[in-house]
C-alpha cells in the first residue's frame, strides 16, 4: 500500500483515508521524499541571525507616515462605546 503524507516535525500526517487498516496496528514505514513538491530543509539559526531577521521584518514599516493615521483611526475605534 502506498499513501500519500506530510511531515509535521516528528509526527506523519497521512492525508490518504487508511480505514483498512485497525486502530493500534503496528505499521513500517518507507519514508521517499517527493520529487515533485518543494522541499524545505529547516535550519537552525544563530541567536544573532534570529535578531538581523526580526529587526528586518520591524524595519519594514519604517518611512510609512500613514501608519500613524491609521492606527489613530483604529484607537478611536476601540474606544467608541456601543450600547
């Protein structure tokens, strides 16, 4: 039988209905990766390397004055009283 999963750190979602097949069975696995998906390999990053990305993706709203606008209009917002 061959069926079709994804990987979810330690654990192997099997996406194909196995209802054939009783709960508690002891089962072997033969693990291929397939070749037509994109495969991402996680790594580990440095404290350091962990930082310069945060402080990229904070930077990313920076020289946008019409956040500050915004984010007035949504305080007002929250404050409204709605009884």
């Amino acid at each position: 039988m061959k069926v079709k999963g994804i990987k979810r750190g330690q654990t192997i979602e099997i996406l194909d209905k196995i209802n054939d097949i009783p709960n508690g069975t002891e089962i072997i696995v033969d693990l291929n990766v397939s070749s037509n998906e994109n495969v991402r390999i996680e790594q580990t990053l440095t404290d350091k390397e962990k930082l310069a990305r945060l402080n990229k993706l904070f930077g990313a709203w920076k020289d946008q004055p019409e956040l500050m606008e915004i984010f007035t209009e949504i305080d007002k917002d929250r404050h409204v009283y709605r009884g």
